[in-house]
C-alpha cells in the first residue's frame, strides 16, 4: 500500500481521490519513514513533516527506504526539502517547490513552514507560507494588480516576519491595497496544495516516473541502529511473508539459496572445527550412530566424507553470509518471490496474520503471551505446521532457517497459533 505523509497541506479525501485506498498518515516525524517500511509500505509520500518540537524526519529513513527498493516521493513542504536535498540518490521530487529548493532559488525551510491547529480540526491553517505568498504576489503582478517593486517589499516584508505570525492580514495591515485584497480572496495561489495534487498524479503514474538514482552503500551507523531499537513498530511485513514460507522447510531452503546466490562470501574461511562440529550434529539428528550407519547413509546420498564436509562447508558460510547481510537477503527473497509470481498470494497470507495478530491485541507475541510453554509450543508447531517430529539439533534448525536467537523462533511460533486459534474461533 502507498503511505502519504501530509495534513495542513491537503486532507485526506484529496489524496484518496487520486491514490485510491493509499494509507495517509499524519506529518512524518523522526522514525515515521521507517515504521511505515516496517508496515508494507510500498511506495512513500511525504508531504507534510515537523519542523518544531519533535525531532523531524530523518534523511537516513528516507535513503533507507530507498535502499529497500521504494520509490519515495516529496513535494510541497518538508517532502520538497527532503527531496531537494536527496534526488541525487533516488529522492523523486515533484513541482515548483521542490524545484526552487533545488536550484537554490529556495534556501530556507520558513518558506514552507506553517502554523496550523491540531488533526482534531483538520489542520487548519493559522498563517500563510511564505512559498504560497510569493507564488500569489507575482501571479498579482502578471495580473496587473500591483507592480513588481510593490510586491518585491511586501516578500522582503513577510521574509522579515516570524513564519507563525504571516498572514495576509498582518502583512496588508496599515496599507491601501483594496484592490489587492479582494483579488487575494479568490485568485491567491496555494502552490503548496498545487505540488502536492501533481505529486499524487505521479505516484498515481509511478511505474512510468523515472528517478536519476546513484548507486549508494547504506551505512548501518550508531544513530541508526539507536533509531530502529527506539521506533514503535508492529511487526514487518517482510517477517510475515518469510514466516509463510517457513511453513515448509524444502521452500525455504530452495528460496534462500537462491536469494542469496548474489550476495558476496564472507572473507574468512570456515574453520574445520565448525565443519566438524556441524558433521557430528548431523550424525545426531540423523541417528548415525555407528560408523556402519554413517557410511550406508553417505553412500545412499553418493558421498563420501569429502563431499559431505563440502556441504557442510558450503551451508556455513551460507549462514555466514546471510547473518552478515540480512536485509539485503530478506529484500533478495522478496525480489525472488516477486519473480516467481508468488509474492502476493503469500502476501495475502502475511496480511491475515496480521489482522489475527491486531484481533487478538498481540502485535509480536512470545510463548507466555499465549500461556504455553515454550517447549509445548515447539512441540505443536512441529506436529500441526511442519507435520514432523521434533528435531534433536534445535540450534541447527534454527541456523539453516535463519533465525537470529531462539527468541525470535519462539516469537515466529507464537504468531502462528495467534493465526491458528484464530482461525478457529472464525470458524
């Protein structure tokens, strides 16, 4: 789904008129960018961000976003800052503002800001931007109600005055204007609005918008590993759809070989001690006992011990490599799926888990959260979901299906029986 970000720049109904059910949301703060990615985004609209008392959007979000594949839109206010500031990057920026800011014929964020009411009454607008005033006062010029050294000291005038306290009002106070106040109430031009219509048109037309991108390497810094940790958000996505696929192991296992045949190798070996170790646990999950067992188990796979520590080699630094660039391989599955034309079934799925999830008041629970047992639950997603026994090598299990930590196995099961039991109860 499309999330915009906007409120006293245009309402919601406008937005939806164009985009259709797209997700608006109020104007972005610091974290907004990433939760709405955490939440399915698939493309991204800011319009509308804080300036003033809360820390506002982050350009790392936003170059995050586009890392993840997103096309991210921006125009009108702080979108068009944003966007002025990151197209070389990807950043799609659309309309005057944007392209002021750009040129460097726009420098500072006042010519956007604006003081407006709280979401309760729809944002209503207590000042003028300065953006919209000077888009006015020139169209007041081509129109012949005022001369141009008139309308350059009233822009020198409102540039000189606190962004809240610009109004038409106070800037033609004490002046003989007449004519140019009543040409205001219905030829003054709301620029802001008017880039952010054409912004909607071009999100409306993404697939044939294209973004001058260059290449960047996305740098996981301090700062934004302490963002991440600090956003409130329910669980990705992304996590639903891979918890889908892990329903069937022989899927998952196909699917990350594949995603992750283009992501580079680790640059240190395997030590043959971890090829060892990861031998004599498959010996146990196996039953491989004896030395006879092992061998008539390595001929029935035509291997010999060489060949199997091959394998093994090669599973380990899969893992490696997977832990060492896990969102790039989870956006790698993503784009796999994609291809094969399954994605969206299985989005489907991950979108009903959801809705059972937010039903049940569990955005992301663990074994207690359900009254179970962390081993009974193990025991039912074992026999109802992968309809086998128990594996002996539960640390293995969890390597070869990239789990971080046995919490977040624990946390994958959990949700599917939020699934399971609701699904029961819908009958």
């Amino acid at each position: 789904m499309i999330h915009v970000f906007a409120g006293p720049t245009i309402d919601a109904g406008a937005i939806t008129d164009i985009l259709g059910d797209a997700q608006v949301c109020p104007p972005a703060r610091a974290g907004d960018i990433y939760a709405a990615c955490q939440q399915g985004a698939r493309a991204i609209g800011l319009i509308d961000g804080y300036f003033d008392g809360v820390p506002a959007v982050w350009h790392k979000e936003l170059l995050w976003a586009l890392d993840q594949g997103l096309p991210v839109f921006g125009a009108s206010s702080m979108g068009a800052l944003r966007a002025a500031e990151l197209h070389p990057f990807g950043m799609i920026g659309v309309g005057a503002i944007f392209e002021g800011y750009r040129d460097g014929r726009l420098e500072d964020d006042d010519e956007v800001a604006l003081h407006h009411g709280p979401a309760e009454l729809g944002y209503i607008g207590l000042s003028e931007p300065l953006v919209n005033i000077r888009a006015s006062l020139e169209r007041a010029v081509a129109a012949n109600v005022l001369d141009t050294a008139t309308a350059a000291r009233l822009i020198t005038q409102a540039k000189a005055t606190h962004f809240p306290d610009r109004t038409w009002a106070s800037l033609l106070a004490g002046t003989d204007m007449e004519t140019l106040r009543i040409w205001l109430q219905t030829k003054a031009v709301d620029q802001k609005r008017r880039d952010a219509i054409d912004m909607l048109h071009a999100m409306a037309n993404r697939d044939k918008t294209a973004a001058q991108r260059q290449i960047f390497t996305f740098q996981h810094t301090v700062m934004w590993e302490e963002l991440t940790q600090t956003v409130p958000t329910p669980i990705s996505i992304t996590t639903l759809i891979l918890d889908q696929v892990r329903r069937d192991p022989d899927q998952y296992r196909a699917l990350r070989k594949r995603a992750a045949a283009g992501l580079p190798s680790p640059a240190e070996a395997v030590p043959q001690a971890a090829i060892d170790r990861a031998t004599t646990r498959l010996r146990a999950d196996k039953g491989l006992y004896t030395g006879q067992a092992f061998n008539d188990w390595l001929a029935a796979h035509d291997l010999d011990i060489a060949g199997l520590h091959d394998q093994v080699r090669t599973e380990l630094q899969l893992a490696a490599t997977l832990a060492q660039h896990r969102e790039v391989f989870h956006k790698a599955m993503i784009d796999t799926l994609t291809h094969d034309g399954t994605h969206d079934a299985l989005l489907d799925k991950a979108q009903h888990m959801r809705a059972a999830l937010a039903r049940a008041d569990l955005p992301n629970p663990c074994a207690r959260d359900i009254d179970l047992h962390p081993r009974h639950l193990l025991a039912w997603y074992c026999h109802e979901v992968w309809e086998q026994p128990v594996p002996d090598d539960l640390d293995a299990m969890l390597q070869h299906h990239d789990f971080t930590d046995r919490a977040a196995f624990e946390q994958m099961m959990a949700r599917a029986y939020v699934l399971w039991q609701d699904e029961g109860q819908q009958g």
